[in-house]
C-alpha cells in the first residue's frame, strides 16, 4: 500500500543512498535501484530493510529486501540472496536512510492545509460544532459527528457511524466504521524516537501510521503514537479507558478491554480478548498472548503466554502473586 502521508521520495540508487548515509558503497552494485525502506516482513526485492535484534531472527531470515543493514553478528540470519550492509549501529543508520526516503516524516508541523468545516464539502456531510478544521484530501463517511475544536488533518481517513470528540487531532491516522474517539484525544503524532547524543539528540523517522479499526472506542484524553516504520493498531470492538498512552508499532488485537492510564512501550503486540487493569505498563517489544489478564498497578517485563492472569511487579503469575502477598492481602481484610 502506498504511504498516503509521507510523500517517497525514491528511488534512489544504492550507490547514492549509502554516500548520503556516509557509508562505504558496494562497488559492484552500485547502479542498483532501491524503491523504499521496509520492514523485514513487508519488503520486496526493490528494498531495503533492517535487521538490528537476535529477537527477529525468524523473520529475517524470510525477508524478501534486496539489501539488509544489519551488523557483522546477525548476518548469517538473513537469506544468501539479501546483501548485507553491516554497520556498527544499524538503528542510526535505518534512521539516516529513512530520512532521505521520507524527509518531511521528522518533524510534526501544524497542517497548513486545513479549512474551517464549513468552507468544506462536509459542511453539509457532518454534524460538527465550533472550530471544527479539516485539512486536504479528508476522507469522512456517513453518519459522523466531530466535536467543537477538533482537527482532522490532511489525508486522514474516517468510516462511516463515527464519533470524533471535542479537542481531538487527528493525523496520519485511518478510522474504520463505527468508532467513538471521545474528547481530548491526540492520535497519529510521531513517536518518542530518538538517540541521545552529547550535543544533540538525533530523531528518529516516523513513516507509519496509526490504524483504528471497526467498533472500537478511545478513550478521553488518550494519545496514540503513529508507527515508525510499521503501523500503529488498534484491534476490533477494543476499549479503550481514558488517558491511555499508546507508543508507535503497538499492535492490540480484537475485543480487549484496557482501565484508564496504561502505558504501552514501542512495538509491543497484544493478542485477543486481553484484559488490563488501571495503571499497568507495558514494556517495548514484547508479545502479550490471547486471553491475557493483568492486574493493575502491574509492570510487564517480560512476554506473556495465552490465557495467563498476572499481577505484580515484574508481573507473575496471579496465583504466584496471592502467595507471595498473602500477609499484605490479609492486612487489607
């Protein structure tokens, strides 16, 4: 699917592309042309992609990418016909390339080419109240309401049956049908990205985009970060409460349920029908399984297996926990 946020602009030749990244070229390929920066799941033979982490061997060594940054450790994963780039940071160097792709996805400036509702084609559309803009190439179904002071920014997509709250920005964001975004929500905003740096940090691309699919609800107050490479989801018939904070690449599956002020960590994926307490948090990159339970106050370190309940701090076991805790439990009846 083509990107219909950030414009590419590709293709570049692999001799061009590593000397603006200020890496040495491949002599031999260098009139090769790249098309994009991928992920190691969703690249084609015309891109390039990343491999920095032991923990996605598998998928590595599946990928279809024509080039691979990668480090001098991890690249005997990858497939005989990717040719290995190696580098000593293969994060800052995915980053730099991301940039020459994608040179507008660093920043989040206001969108200049919103209007007020009513000098719009939704005016007669939408139900909306005071202060409502939109910007350029806004897709809007039937049925749809927006709240006073909302924004719906350029390219953004709504279903049909949706309820957009008061005070809610919308960008790089797709919304299926029958989805409530209640007031104060800031949803598709460029994740927490970045190296530290002594001088000055450098900021990581954000190409993805966050998608919201059918009968879900989000709750007030809430903030869900675009991906930065891959998408941002939120899963079917999934609630959530208020104030909830979603980094970029979280994937939640179908008919969870999660209580106000849980944090998600970047790249994180929750399976179906989980269940998470008030003020729990999610580590990054962890796999949470289908049918999972977490008790609130909860700090997940690590993945969890379907149909678990856990509690606690790293979570355990629930049953673990009771026993670990029963003098507190106790002194609470």
């Amino acid at each position: 699917m083509t990107n219909p946020f950030f414009k590419n602009k590709g293709p570049f030749k692999i001799d061009k592309l590593l000397k603006l990244s200020g890496i040495k070229s491949f002599t031999n390929l260098k009139n090769i042309k790249i098309h994009d920066i991928k992920d190691l799941s969703t690249s084609t033979p015309k891109d390039i992609t990343f491999f920095h982490s032991k923990k996605y061997f598998n998928i590595a060594s599946k990928t279809n990418a024509l080039f691979c940054i990668t480090t001098e450790t991890l690249k005997n994963y990858l497939p005989h016909n990717c040719n290995k780039i190696i580098v000593d940071n293969v994060l800052i160097t995915t980053a730099k390339i991301t940039k020459i792709f994608y040179p507008d996805s660093v920043t989040d400036d206001f969108d200049s080419t919103s209007k007020e509702i009513n000098k719009t084609s939704f005016k007669k559309k939408v139900k909306y109240g005071k202060n409502v803009l939109i910007g350029k190439n806004v897709k809007i179904g039937i049925n749809c309401s927006i709240g006073h002071n909302s924004i719906i920014e350029k390219n953004v997509v709504i279903g049909n049956n949706c309820s957009i709250g008061s005070n809610v920005i919308l960008r790089n964001t797709i919304v299926n049908n029958n989805v409530h975004i209640l007031d104060g929500c800031i949803i598709g905003k460029k994740g927490f990205g970045f190296f530290p740096g002594k001088k000055e940090n450098f900021r990581y691309p954000q190409i993805g985009v966050v998608i919201i699919n059918d009968n879900a609800e989000i709750g007030c107050g809430s903030t869900i970060d675009r991906g930065s490479m891959s998408n941002t989801i939120i899963g079917k018939n999934t609630y959530l409460d208020n104030q909830i904070h979603i980094a970029h690449n979280v994937k939640i599956g179908d008919n969870c349920i999660i209580a106000g002020q849980v944090g998600f960590a970047g790249s994180s994926i929750l399976g179906n029908h989980v269940m998470i307490g008030g003020q729990a948090g999610v580590s990054g990159h962890l796999k949470i399984g289908n049918n999972v339970h977490i008790g609130g106050g909860s700090g997940v370190i690590n993945d969890i297996a379907d149909n678990s309940k856990v509690m606690g701090y790293p979570a355990k076991s629930l049953k673990n926990f009771i026993r670990e805790n029963k003098w507190y439990i106790k002194l609470q009846l």
